[in-house]
C-alpha cells in the first residue's frame, strides 16, 4: 500500500499545534465507535471527551472539528434535527463522525500504544496449552475420518498459542537486558528485582524443562499423520475464498496449506532438533539461564559501588545532585569550576610568569591578552620538533654540592664536638656560638622543653636521631642565663645543662 499525501494528513493532528484538543476528540469519537453510535455533535463531544489540556471553550472544538473534517480525519453531514427557528436554519451545524481513513488512524494507533506498553512475559501457561493441543490432534489423527471442524479448529488455538509464546519470549530476551541496566540506577531496585526475576526465570525454565519432552514427543509422533490434518484444515478454509475459476481455487487451497505446513514446520523446530540446529526451546532455556549471570553481574556493580570503588557513573550521578542543590548560578559556577577544574588558560603556562599575578576569578574580558605562539594552534606544540638537546655536563656542580655538604657535615660536627662535651655546666657558661652550635643547642632545647611538665621539673631526654642525650636541670627562678651567638643575644632562665654524645 502506498503512503500518499492524503494518509499523512490523517496524521496531522498528531504533531499539530493543539495536539492535545484533537486528540482528545478522537479518542471520544472512537469510544462512540464502540459504543455503536452513528455520529457527535459539538456539544456532546465537549461533554464526553476527556479533554488532558483543560475543558476548551465550545468554538475551539467547532473549530478543531472542522480542521478534522479538512485532514480527512472526520466527515460532517449538516445537522437539522435541533432547528427550532430560521436562524438556526441559517446557521451552519454539522453532525460528525470518524471516516474511513480516522477509523485506520485510530486502530493504528491504539495498536501503536499497546504495543509500545505490553510487557513481554514468559508464557508458562503456553506451554500447557499447547500440550493440551497436540494430544488433541493425536487424537484426532488416531480416527478413521479426522473431523475437519475440530482438526481446524485446534490447529487455530495451537498457533494461537504458539505465536503468542514465541512473541513473548522473543520480546522478553530482547528487553531483559534493557531492564536490568535499568533496574542498576537504584540499589533497592536492583534487589528487589533480582529476587522477582531469578523466581520467575526459575519457574518457567522448570516449565520448559517439564513440558518440552513431553511436547516433542507429541509432535514426533504427529510428524507422520500431520499432512491430512494441515490438508482438511487448509480445505476448510479455502471454502470462504472469494468466488473464482477452478485454478484460481487450486491455488487459494495451495497457498493455505503451504501456510499451514511452514506453522507446523516453525512449531516442530521450536521443540525438535533439526539437523545440527538445537530446538529454540533450548535456545531459549539457554537465555534465561543467561539473565541469571547479568543479573548477578549487576549485584556485583552495585556491591562494589557500594565498598567505596571508583564508579564514574555513581559519581556524576551525585555531582548532578550537588548541582541541582546550588542555591544560585554563581554556586552552580564555583562547584563546575571546582569539579571539573576549569581553571583560566594562563594555568597551563604558555608563557612562564605570564598572568600568574592574577586569580582565577579574573574575567576574560578584563584579562589582559595572552600571546599564544602560532606553532602551538598549528601543531599543537609550542618547541619545535628535532633532536634532542646534549647532555650538559654538571660535574662542577655536583663537586660544588658535595664540598657544601662536606662542610655543613664538617660544621655540624664540631657544634656536636663544642655542646656534646658530657660535662655538666650552666647555661650562662656556654659563652658564644656559632650559628651551627647555636642551632644544635635550640634543637637539644627544644626537644626537652617539650618533655617537660612543668618549668621547676628535671628533664632527660635523648634526640630523635639518638645521638645525643641531654638533661636540663633548672635553676632558681630569678638566674638568668645568656647566649651570644652572631645573629643577637638569646636569655632566658638559667639552667643546669649536660650533653653527652651517646655511644
């Protein structure tokens, strides 16, 4: 059939402006089809139709119904059974109803939705009725003269059955998977559902398990007395073809039992082992037996979202929680801009020391321009390709760094050799110190200062590197005790003080 201007016009009022309005009148023009009612008028289609965008005014609907009439969707007939005067006579009124074409639309339609809502389900009742079915035909098939009535009759309700199974299992594999990414959004789903999902899958593999023997064996022995069943049945329906010559008529049987031959033929190999091929009962059994690892898998996921694991999703998911908490923009700004480091460009450093004086919350607009070599927006580097550079040579360097530290050791030493002298002595006693014994000394203070409780007790205490041991005796509160050293004078209270180099 070709799709012509005229039937897109039919689905016009779909996607039209006021979509709502007409579909509103559409759906009560149909519900009138099925109430047998032969046509509406404006005011009973205001009155009946269930309007989702609010109840319109009487003259939009007059004028949605006219619009209906222009697609196609409605015929109108002039109304003249309310005239009670010559103005109304002259005033143009119209009785509606669904043509030809709105009729195809809303069957379409209705099947459309009902389609995209059905969920698919494993039939386990099927299974049963088709059992039922073959023992039925057997029986059939076991009497001398099959009644063509009952034999026809039984092979409808098989294939019924069967086409309704098979839909079903195939649309249940196809979206299983769908749902169970679905169900991970949400960790009370995802239990709930594998419960739900492993007892169901459990009972019909149990089903199909039970049901398919006994189901294949029906069927093998039918294998050789089907071809009078599917020739009586293919008979009987031939009667109601339309009137033609005698070939026309060997055709039209023809065709029916070719029809039934591949339905038996499709129901055989669902059960029954064809050459190599497994039975698609198998290969369904197989897929839901498979759910059950996807499902566990999905488990998994959330258990390890749960123990804390990087889970990319899991984090966008609160970071979109966190945006739509923001009070404001600029909120919204500072946690993108903090979340994705959006830093300024100057950040990357182009041009060392270019910009870095100024924060980050500097406009663009009131920055000052940043020079960008032309190499690196050609080629996406700024330093040109080549060899690399030699090797410099830095022994004098390293000689440098190792006389420094031969005389810091040196230094160090003999501010250990000047304080660690194991002679108890007073504070005030000391006399001056270089800058390297006058660091040891507050470093052997500092670390037995800090042990003490109070300033009237004794401390010992040896260094962290357990070199030295030091022990601070204090003295009268009004001693005083001073250190010259080169960079002023350090005093304090006085003290009893011994450093001993440990061994």
């Amino acid at each position: 059939m070709l799709f012509t201007g005229t039937s897109a016009e039919l689905f016009r009022h779909v996607s039209a402006d006021k979509a709502g309005i007409y579909r509103s009148i559409m759906e009560s023009f149909a519900a009138a089809k099925r109430q047998f009612r032969l046509h509406m008028r404006p005011d009973e289609v205001l009155a009946e139709a269930r309007w989702t965008d609010g109840v319109p005014k009487l003259e939009e609907v007059q004028v949605a119904l006219a619009q209906l009439v222009d697609w196609g969707n409605l015929e109108s007939q002039p109304d003249t059974a309310r005239v009670a005067s010559i103005g109304d006579f002259y005033r143009a009124r119209f009785l509606y109803r669904l043509s030809h074409g709105g009729e195809a639309v809303e069957t379409a339609l209705a099947a459309f939705a009902k389609a995209l809502g059905r969920r698919a389900e494993l039939q386990t009742i099927a299974l049963e009725d088709i059992a039922s079915r073959l023992k039925t035909l057997l029986a059939l098939a076991d009497a001398s003269t099959p009644d063509a009535a009952k034999v026809h009759e039984t092979l409808r309700d098989l294939v019924r059955v069967f086409e309704s199974l098979a839909d079903n299992a195939q649309a249940f594999m196809a979206g299983m998977a769908r749902s169970i990414e679905l169900q991970q959004a949400d960790a009370t789903a995802v239990v709930a559902y594998k419960k739900r999902l492993i007892d169901y899958l459990e009972r019909f593999i149990g089903d199909l398990v039970g049901r398919s023997g006994e189901i294949a064996q029906h069927i093998t022995l039918l294998d050789l007395r089907i071809d009078p069943l599917l020739w009586a049945a293919a008979q009987r329906e031939a009667r109601d073809a339309a009137p033609g010559d005698s070939l026309a008529q060997a055709d039209a049987l023809a065709q029916r039992q070719q029809a039934w031959r591949e339905r038996w033929k499709g129901l055989r190999g669902w059960f029954v082992s064809t050459q190599h091929e497994p039975p698609q009962a198998e290969v369904l059994r197989s897929k839901a037996r498979a759910a059950i690892p996807q499902l566990l898998a999905a488990v998994a996921a959330l258990n390890e979202r749960r123990s804390g694991r990087s889970d990319r999703s899991a984090d966008f998911r609160v970071l979109a929680g966190w945006f739509a908490a923001c009070a404001d923009d600029d909120e919204a700004h500072r946690l993108g801009r903090a979340a994705f480091a959006l830093n300024p460009a100057r950040h990357f450093s182009l041009k060392p020391g270019a910009g870095h004086e100024l924060p980050a919350t500097t406009p663009w607009a009131e920055a000052p321009p940043l020079r960008i070599h032309p190499r690196l927006r050609e080629y996406g580097e700024a330093a040109p390709r080549g060899p690399l550079p030699r090797v410099r040579e830095r022994n004098e360097e390293r000689a440098l760094l190792a006389r420094q530290l031969d005389e810091e050791h040196r230094q160090v030493d003999a501010a250990r050799e000047r304080l660690a002298t194991g002679r108890r002595m007073r504070l005030s006693e000391i006399g001056r110190l270089d800058p390297h014994a006058f660091a040891l000394l507050l470093s052997l203070l500092g670390e037995a200062l800090t042990a003490q409780a109070s300033p009237d007790d004794v401390v010992e205490r040896q260094t962290g590197d357990g070199l030295l041991r030091i022990r601070l005796e204090p003295l009268d509160a009004h001693t005083h005790a001073e250190v010259a050293t080169d960079a002023g004078v350090f005093a304090g209270r006085d003290h009893h003080i011994t450093i001993t180099a440990t061994p």
